[in-house]
C-alpha cells in the first residue's frame, strides 16, 4: 500500500494549503476594511444621480466631479490647508516636547520622576471634553481665536506620546548612554544625534498617530473657530455636505479630496508604522 504523500512545505513547516488558506482570508478581510473607500469612489463617479448604483455604468463615468467640487466650495482648498497646517506643527511639536520629556523621565533620574510620569499617564485618563472650556477660556483670553495658534497650543504635549517614547528609550542600551557621557557628549546632543535616530520607529508611529488625530479634529475647531477662512477640513466638509446633501457624487468626491493626505501618509509611513507597532514584541 503506497503512502499519501504530505501537502509541500514552504520554509517555515507550513503546508501550501495553510498559506493559500490564510492568504485568502487576509483578502477578504482588506476588502472588507476598504469597501466604504470602494464604495465612496463608485458613487462619486456616477454623476448626480437620484438613487445611486453599487457600481458605477463604464462608459458613464464622471471624473469631473473632483474638480466640480473645488468649482462649488471655492474655500475646500483653504480648509485642506488650514488642516495641513496645523496637524503638521502639532507634530512637530508632540515629537519635540514628547522626546525631551520622556528622555528626562528614562535618563535624569531626578527626585519626583515617579510622580512626574504618573501625572502624566493620568491626563489620559481625563476626556478632551473635561478640558475643553478651560481652553476655549484661556485661548479666548489671548484672543487667538480664528487663528493657527488658537488652532494648535493646546496640542503641543501629548501625555501619551510621553509614555510611548518614554517606554521604547528604556529599551536602548544604557551602556549607550554612559559611552557617550565619557566621550563629552551632552544631554541634547545625544537625544537628537544619537537616541533619536535609534527611537525612528517609534517616532514614526507617534508622528503618523498625531497627524491622523489633528488633521481629523471637529470638536475644536468648531468650537474655536466662527469664519469660514479658519475652518478645517472636518467642520467645512460637514457643511459642505448639509448644503450638498441631495448631491450624492459631490459629497463623496469631497470626502475622498479630503482623505487624499492621510492616505498618502499611511502609504508613505506604513513600513515605520509596523515597526514602530511591533516594537519589542518579540524578544531575542
């Protein structure tokens, strides 16, 4: 009696099949992730129709929508820009403030330092809408409404960027550290010349998170903005859709204007997301 043969192997013990298997779950489950994107850009392209398809008709498609909407709302470009502006300098700010932060609360060693990180961990326990008159009052108070700093000030420090950071410095060598005491090396210039580069994972994932969240804001910039010129993209998009909610094609082709930075992020950043995101989850 001949014996079954065994399914083939690859180069981890794993048969063919299992690979197949798990390669077709994992398209199925993209596809599901990305449908409302799929179905965003179906609608978009079939012109302004009553009732909109699932698919759009081939030889009816409308790619003069997108600049149909620009042509409609002449301030969407203005409030991409404001939006752009200000997630981009509150990055740079949450990596600025985070790093010395967390390289203080990883490297001093000061008298406090446990008190120090715990009042930091706990303002992510308190929600933005605890906070929120308290800043409305004091950016009013400066009378930096309907302006970027109005727009950013209150998002310069992160208490969760200074955990993150603060965590994955802990897992540089501290002979690191001493070397470069011994040779003169000072405090700042060891965190942006050498720690830093080594921490880009984790900065990458930090900046990448911080980006999303600004650039996606609504409550804020509602709340702290009463023109149409220092709007951002959440509070106009909103609007634009109220007075364009009969126009399916426009609305959808709005919201995939606004969605083009963020997506082109994740492309561009996707490698250092997932390092930054499985940092230290295996060991060895």
């Amino acid at each position: 009696m001949t014996a079954q043969k065994p399914f083939p192997r690859n180069g981890s013990g794993r048969s063919r099949a299992t690979v197949v298997i798990q390669y077709v779950l994992l398209v199925a489950a993209s596809l599901l992730v990305i449908f409302p994107l799929l179905i965003s850009i179906s609608v978009a392209l079939q012109g302004p129709v009553v009732a909109p398809n699932l698919l759009p008709t081939p030889g009816n498609l409308d790619f003069g929508i997108f600049a149909q909407v620009f042509r409609d709302e002449p301030n969407l470009a203005r409030w991409i820009l404001n939006s752009f502006v200000v997630a981009t300098v509150v990055t740079m700010g949450v990596i600025v403030t985070s790093s010395l932060a967390a390289y203080a609360l990883s490297h001093a060693g000061f008298a406090g330092q446990a008190i120090v990180l715990f009042l930091a961990l706990g303002t992510l326990m308190i929600p933005f809408e605890a906070t929120i008159i308290p800043n409305f009052l004091f950016i009013s108070s400066l009378k930096l409404r309907n302006s970027f700093p109005g727009l950013i000030i209150p998002f310069l420090g992160s208490g969760f960027g200074i955990f993150m950071l603060r965590q994955y410095f802990l897992t540089i060598p501290r002979e690191l550290y001493d070397a470069a005491r011994i040779d003169g090396c000072s405090d700042i210039r060891y965190l942006f010349s050498i720690l830093a580069p080594l921490s880009m994972p984790a900065l990458a994932t930090l900046a990448i998170y911080t980006f999303l969240n600004t650039y996606n804001q609504y409550y804020w910039p509602l709340l702290i903005t009463d023109t149409t010129e220092w709007r951002t993209t959440q509070v106009g998009i909103s609007i634009f859709r109220s007075a364009e909610y009969q126009v399916f094609n426009a609305q959808m082709a709005a919201n995939l204007i606004v969605m083009l930075p963020t997506l082109a992020l994740l492309v561009l950043g996707q490698r250092q997301l997932v390092r930054g995101l499985t940092a230290g989850a295996v060991k060895g």
